[in-house]
C-alpha cells in the first residue's frame, strides 16, 4: 500500500510537472504565432511577453479580459494561447459609442480581428468605455484581467470615476482572480501630475487606485523595467520608440534609450 500511495504522489506530480511544461510550450508558441505582425514581434525584446504573462500566471484554460487592446499588441499572443482552451474577451471602444473617434476605433480594432479569422474568430468583445460604459463579463466569472500602458490615459477621470473603473474590474474577477498592470513607471522623486501629461505613473500611485477598489497586491517585478529612462523627455514618453514623437530630433538617443522603464504589478481579488 505504501508503495502504491508513492507511486500515485510521483505521478500526481509528474503530471503536474508536464502539465506546466505544456503551459510553457503553449505561450511559446503562441509568441511565435506566424499571425503576429513582424512589427510587432520586433518589440518583444522590450516587452518581454513570455516573461510578462508568466508572471501574473496565466494559463491557456483561463477566462481573461484585455482592456483597451488599441493595436491589438498582445491580443495577437493571448488570442491563440487562449484560443482552444480558454477565453479571451477583448475590452476596448463601443461600436455604439456617441463619440464618432470612438466608433472609429473600434471599427478599425474590429477589422484587424476580421482580417484574421483562424486566429481571432473566438474573440469575444466587451465594451470599456471608461467613465462611461462597462459591458465586459458576468461578476466573479473572469480569472484575469490584463491592461498593458493604458492607465495613464484613465486618470484624467479623477479619482471618482477611476474608483468606479477599478471596481468594475473587481466585480469581474473570480475571487482569487489576478489584475495585471504594466505602465510606464514615473520615479518617486518626480511629482505626479493629474493628467499623467508625460505618459508616466508613480507606481505608489497605481498600486493606490487598486487597492481603492478592494484589490491585494500580490507581486512586483522588474522584467520591464529600463534603468536608461530617465523618464523626462521633451514630449514624455512618446518620445521614446516606437513613437518617436520628436521624430529625428534626437532620435539616436531615444533609439539607445529603448521603450520605457515599466512598472509590473500583480494585484488579486481576495
């Protein structure tokens, strides 16, 4: 009997051992996906997919939402990860928006996906309309939700609204269920503006309008982070690439300088 309760803990273990592995593989290939836009794939070396979605630990059977997707970025890896196991609902502009540039956008988001459908025809499409419309899923039904330098872009709601945002994602979440953000990282000594102007967020800051909304914070880490942003250049962060809002002036140094230094929370619904 001894012998057989080891050998059901060996293999119990086992299985989770290639279970894992499998995970693994299956993100892997999801990165190497030939849907995604060569363009895309030249910014992983900043954006570190694979080690980024590791850590706020996805798998390919979760139910995850995508705020504001704009270029679809990493809709083009969590779609196929997600595609025969899991769910990803997409959370961006409302069709039905009264705002025409809104209608655009989500016309422009909604032909990308058209364009593609043996990857993207089981995307499902939420609506996230901060501040005014929050349409992405039944509460306690998602096991992740991901927004990717979006933040900065929120704040100007003011603390109010950003509450209301904060907890409509909470409401979402499966108790255990993860929020995770990853936003250029303004330094502590530098002074947050209301609008974030620059593009830049205090992490203190961030971690903040989370944990206004009940959410726990649960890790850190540094896989984004780029220690040559001084995160103080003429135009904020647009400067650096791929924007290159200042285009050739001074483009060399935004060129060595890379993307931006990026905070990486994990926060969890208790």
């Amino acid at each position: 009997m001894k012998r057989f309760i080891l050998a059901a803990i060996a293999t119990m273990t086992l299985v989770g051992v290639n279970n894992a592995a499998q995970a693994d593989d299956a993100l892997k290939a999801a990165i190497a996906a030939p849907t995604r836009t060569p363009d895309n794939v030249k910014r992983d070396v900043y954006r570190h997919p694979y080690e980024t979605l590791s850590f706020f630990g996805i798998k390919p059977t979760m139910t995850v939402v995508e705020l504001a997707p704009g270029g679809g970025w990493y809709t083009e890896i969590l779609a196929p990860y997600l595609r025969d196991h899991g769910k990803l609902i997409t959370g961006g502009n409302d069709l039905a928006s009264p705002n025409e540039g809104e209608r655009r956008g989500a016309e422009r988001f909604m032909a990308r996906l058209n364009a593609k459908p043996e990857a993207y025809n089981k995307v499902a499409i939420g609506v996230f309309s901060p501040g005014r419309k929050y349409e992405l899923a039944a509460p306690n039904s998602v096991d992740m939700v991901l927004t990717f330098r979006n933040i900065h872009n929120w704040i100007e709601l003011g603390p109010d609204k950003m509450k209301d945002l904060f907890g409509n994602l909470y409401t979402v979440l499966k108790p255990g269920g993860v929020l995770g953000v990853e936003e250029h990282r303004l330094p502590a000594s530098k002074t947050q503006d209301a609008t974030a102007s620059s593009g830049y967020m205090q992490e203190q800051y961030v971690i903040k309008l989370a944990e206004a909304a009940g959410f726990k914070l649960a890790g850190r880490s540094e896989v984004n982070a780029n220690p040559k942003d001084t995160a103080d250049h003429k135009g904020g962060v647009w400067a650096l690439p791929p924007t290159y809002a200042n285009k050739d002036e001074d483009r060399a140094k935004y060129q060595a300088i890379g993307e931006s230094d990026r905070m990486t929370l994990k926060f969890v619904k208790p």
